[in-house]
C-alpha cells in the first residue's frame, strides 16, 4: 500500500452569509495516495473551489479533518499554514500568477526566498533544474510578458515544482490555454506524474482534461457524485501528434 | 524569511517601479536636501555673526550710564552722568581681572577741512582704546599719555571721513582739520574696518584723547562710557563682578540702592544676536521638516496604492508561503528603502545647493554633521511610521481573496 498523501474525513465547510448558513461542502470523504493523478470536476456552485481552497491549506474546514502528508491542518496557526504550503504544495493558476518584468528565474526561485535553509547557490540552481524540467531551459532570462500563455504556465508549473512539494495543486491550469497548448500541459503533467512520480490533484471543468488522469472526483451540491478510476487513461502526448498541423498562425 | 531575502525581495518590487519609486523619493529628497541647506545657511550666518563680533574684541567690557530714579523722574541713561575721573581711578586701583581700560566721550559734529565737510563724530579715549576695540593703524603713530595730559589738539582718522575730506587721495598725517572750531592734526590713519553687524560704518569717525574733547568740546567733567578689556575671555565675568562692586562703592551706593550703571560684556551681545540667528535656524528648520512629513505622506500614499494594485500578489506570495510577518516586512521594507534613498540623494542635493548658495550668494554656510545625522534617523523613521499602515494592511489580506482580486 503506497503512502496516503490526503486524507479528508467527514469535511464540512460552511459559510456565514448574514442570517444565512451557506453549505458549500457538506461531508466528504477520499483519500489520495503518492503517485496518483486525481482530477476535480464539478461545475459551477458545486464547491470545487471551496475544496480547493482546503485542499491547498488556505482555509479551513469547519468540521470534519484534513490530513495532509500526516499533518491535521486544524491544529495550525495561519503562519504555520502558510510553511506548510511552503514546503508541501506546489500551487499552479489558472491566470499563472507570475511577477511582471520579473525573469523566469526569478519568478521560479520566489517559493525558496520563503524558505530560510535553502541558500542563494541552492535556490539558483534548483530553479534551473525546475525550469529544464519544464523544458524552458533557455529562457532563464525571459519577463513573463516575452513569453506565450504556455510558457508562462509553464513557467508556473517550474514554480510548483521548484520546493519539491508532496503534491501539486492545480486550478483550472489549462482554462486559459488554447486546446494545443492545453495538450502540451497535460503532457507536461502526465511526464511529471509518471516520471518523478508528483502527486498531482487537478481541479478542471473540462471533461475533456479529466480523461488524461488516472481518478477522477465528481463533485456536486457540497457532496462527492462519483469517484471513479480511469481505467483507459489517455496520453496526451498521442492526442497531441495526432491533431491536425495548423498553419493558420 | 533571512534579512537578506527580505532586502532582495523588497529592492526586486522597487526595481520593477523605478520611476515611482523615484518620484516617491522625491519627497524625502527635497525635505532632506532642505534641511541640510536651510541649517546649513542658518549655522553659517551665526557663525558670521560671532566672527564679525568677536572682531570687535569679546573680551572687551562696556560701561554706561544706567536710566535711573532722580526724585522720582526717571532719566534715560546716556543723559544721566555718572561715570567721573573717579571711577577710572577705582577701577584701574582695584579690579585685577581687567588689562586695560579708556574712558570714552564723544561728540557729534562737522569736520571741516578748507571748502570741504563731513558731519562725524568725534570720540574721546586713551591710548588703550586702540587694543580694546581691536583697532589698528595704516600709517602714522598714535597719540600717547602725553598728549592726554595736556590735551594735545592731535586725531586718527577714519577712512569714510579721509574720502570724504581728502577727495584727491592725497596724505592726510600732518593735515590740520577743524572740528567744533578746534583745529586738530592727523597724526594717523585708522585701518578700515568696514560696516558692523549692525549697519553702521565703523569708519566713519575721528579719536582724539579724551581729555582734549572733554576740555576743548563739550566742557563736562563726566564720560559716556568706560571701555575695559578682561585679561582673557574667561575672566570677563569674574571682571565683570569686580567692576560692579568698584562703581558700587566709588559711587556710594547702598545696598537696597539699583545700580546707577550697566556693565555689558560681549558675550551677551553674541548671545543676543546667536539666539536670532538661532530662532531663524529653527524656523527654516520646522519648515524643511513639514516638507519631509510630505515626504512621507508622499510614501505612505504611495505604498498604499501599491498595496491595492499588487493585492494579486501578495496572495501569490502568501499562497507559496509567504507569512503575514513576511509581507508586513517586505512592505516596510521597501519604504524604509524608498526613504533612506531618497536621503542620502537628498543629504547630496542638500551639500550641493548650499555649495551653490555660498559660490552664487557668498553667503557663509555650515553644513553640520549633526544635521545630516538628524536628517537620516528621520528618514529612517519616517519610513517605518508611514509604511507601517500601508504594509500592516497587507499582511492582513486573505490569501484566497488577494488571488482572486481583479
């Protein structure tokens, strides 16, 4: 039995909207295992980003426990949160969310400011591991606005990976990518995941997304619909040779 | 979060603002460069202050007649006579802190030399007056004891009375003029000492002994003044003490009685005079120092801004493990950093500006340490009082909002 990254137990999240009680989640129970590839789905309202927000340790639940690599978040103070993000998620957004006229460098080092023991030599150098691993090895030196919307998210994915967490975080990674480059990043993701073996929860709406991971959560009205195995993964990188070459660039 | 960090996190977000940030700076800069210009022209026209006077012998001691009560009517002191052949006896017998002493007379008048006249004054002294007052000679020899015991007809001569006597620059020694018809003889030229502090010519004058002016002129036994030199500047308070208590009892006076004279020193007219050019000092000060509270208004409006504009991301930074201390200290940081570059750009402009007033205006200037020192704990501060607001408040946003600000 491989090691239990989360565990989420009876999780309930309620909101206080004025004399209003709002059930955004309301029981959930799953476990992620090291190694998987878990896809998020569930439309608007459905409190796939309220369990996002959980899941990447910046809100609590109001009842019920979450387990991240062991650690019960309930006990932590928000500064203790904040290292535990540090060290173990890796965070990648929908809007990349990188520093401007920052380079990519700079921007992949950022998480390892935040982490005392790693020196000026050691950050630099994982940087640049983390951006070859992303195979943006020659564009250290590249502002955000100098490169495409699959670079910078790229870029991004350089920057989740960059702390070695114990799993990686991402929000409609490819919601604002066109369907090529969407390609590219779940290729790029399922590399990570097979390869070096990331944890990877993928938070999508796209059901087209959810067919490259291996399980797949259906999220619905606060409760979880269906939890359900892949059982015929798709390669993105067979989906991308196969697409028709354009030239209407 | 390491020290170093927080410098290279906080000087990276300054870097991709340059322009703001300098433009915030520039608030601090002026304030700064202000400060140390103002204090410097302030320090600088004390400092003249006290050379002009200490030029005018501060050792020197001045009695005059004081106003006092005369069967109940009061009469201003220059009128009042009360210092006497006495006094000087007494004096020169009994205090020991004092070198030399002259009684002075003097008289206003018209200086007459042929066709040509010059309304002057005339004063009365010994021959210790020269050394008192720090006068010196151009050319030709004082008069001496001699010529005041036999009130001797002789004169030095200024040299605003010269130009206007002698208009053809021809050798005044050894020329009679007349003055209160009395004819005199030039016996030495005064060298120029120019205006005073006070705006008066210090040249225009003519010195006789005292004994010749008091006998041949105004025909009065009394003096208008005692001029005294202490041995040093730090005996002039313990001759100052000595010569009251001899003009108290040369006078006779008892001791519920006021005293019938002032004894002035120096000191305290350079530190009458110290004190206005301080006030001024202060004045210019308190208004640079407005300037740098702008300044750092300046920085506060700035930092908060810049706190709205980049909410996005400080939640990045919070989301990849910024704590709420990291963000309160970046923020801080880079205003601490805004303020103490804007004052050593300003400490530069402020060097700069007063070498420019002293080089264009020749006004003498000062620029005290003490002034910088001061001007950049004050940046310092103001830094850290004015970007304390701005960056507690973004410390205090949450992570999941700050990503999803627009």
């Amino acid at each position: 039995m491989s090691k239990k990254i989360l565990e989420i137990k009876a999780l309930k999240r309620e909101f206080i909207m004025g004399s209003e009680t709002v059930h955004a989640l309301r029981g959930i129970n799953f476990e992620v295992d090291a190694g998987e590839f878990v896809t998020i789905m569930g439309s608007s309202g459905s409190g796939k980003t309220t369990l996002l927000n959980i899941l990447g340790c910046l809100d609590k639940p109001t009842i019920g426990n979450y387990f991240l690599d062991g650690v019960d978040i309930k006990s932590l103070s928000r500064d203790e949160l904040a290292q535990l993000r540090n060290h173990k998620i890796g965070f990648v957004f929908q809007a990349y969310n990188l520093l401007p006229r920052t380079t990519a460098l700079e921007n992949v080092e950022l998480p390892l400011l935040y982490n005392k023991e790693i020196s000026a030599a050691e950050r630099r150098e994982r940087a640049i591991h983390a951006l070859e691993a992303v195979k943006l090895a020659d564009r250290h030196d590249h502002t955000p606005n100098q490169l495409s919307g699959g670079q910078q998210q790229r870029v991004a994915i350089a920057r989740a990976l960059v702390n070695e967490p114990v799993m990686i975080l991402a929000d409609e990674a490819t919601g604002n990518l066109d369907s090529r480059t969407s390609y590219e990043i779940m290729a790029l993701m399922q590399e990570l995941n097979s390869k070096q073996g990331k944890t990877i929860v993928f938070v999508t709406h796209e059901p087209d997304i959810a067919s490259f991971s291996s399980r797949t959560i259906q999220l619905r009205d606060g409760i979880i619909q269906k939890d359900s195995r892949n059982e015929n993964i798709r390669s993105a990188k067979e989906v991308l040779e196969n697409l028709p070459v354009t030239d209407d660039y | 979060m390491s020290f170093v960090n927080l410098i290279r996190i906080a000087l990276k977000a300054l870097q991709r603002n340059k322009l703001r940030a300098f433009l915030t700076m520039l608030g601090i800069i002026i304030g700064v460069g202000s400060v140390i210009a103002m204090v410097a022209i302030g320090q600088g026209s004390k400092q003249s202050i006290h050379d002009q006077l200490s030029n005018m012998g501060t050792n020197m001691i001045t009695v005059q007649p004081a106003s006092n009560l005369n069967g109940g009517v009061r009469i201003a002191g220059a009128s009042f006579q009360t210092l006497t052949a006495k006094d000087i006896t007494a004096l020169k017998a009994t205090v020991k802190n004092i070198s030399e002493l002259s009684p002075s007379v003097s008289s206003k008048g018209q200086a007459i030399n042929g066709a040509l006249n010059w309304p002057t004054t005339m004063s009365g002294v010994s021959p210790e007056y020269l050394d008192i007052r720090k006068l010196s000679l151009r050319d030709g020899i004082a008069f001496t004891e001699n010529d005041v015991r036999t009130s001797a007809k002789v004169c030095l001569i200024g040299q605003t009375v010269i130009d206007n006597l002698f208009p053809g620059g021809e050798n005044p020694i050894g020329k009679i003029i007349r003055f209160g018809h009395i004819p005199f003889q030039i016996i030495g030229v005064l060298a120029p000492k120019g205006f005073n502090a006070f705006g008066q010519d210090q040249d225009d004058i003519l010195i006789a002994p005292y004994t010749t002016v008091q006998k041949r002129i105004l025909a009065s036994i009394y003096y208008s003044n005692i001029y005294a030199s202490a041995i040093d500047e730090q005996s002039t308070d313990a001759a100052v003490a000595e010569m009251t208590q001899t003009l108290r009892d040369s006078h006779r006076l008892r001791s519920f009685e006021d005293n019938d004279f002032t004894v002035r020193t120096q000191q305290e007219l350079i530190a009458t005079l110290s004190s206005t050019s301080g006030l001024l000092t202060v004045l210019l000060t308190v208004v640079a120092g407005i300037s740098l509270v702008i300044g750092g208004i300046g920085i506060m409006n700035i930092m908060y801004v810049s706190v709205t504009e980049r909410t996005k991301e400080i939640g990045l930074r919070m989301s990849i493990g910024a704590r709420g201390k990291d963000i309160l200290m970046q923020f801080l940081m880079e205003a601490v950093l805004i303020s103490i570059t804007g004052g050593v750009i300003g400490v530069l402009l402020g060097f700069v500006s007063t070498q420019i007033v002293t080089l264009t205006l020749g006004w003498p200037t000062i620029v005290s340490e003490s002034s910088v020192v001061l001007s950049f704990v004050v940046c310092a501060v103001t830094g850290i009082f004015f970007g304390y607001y701005p960056a507690q408040k973004a410390s205090r946003l949450d992570p999941i909002e700050a990503l999803r600000y627009e």
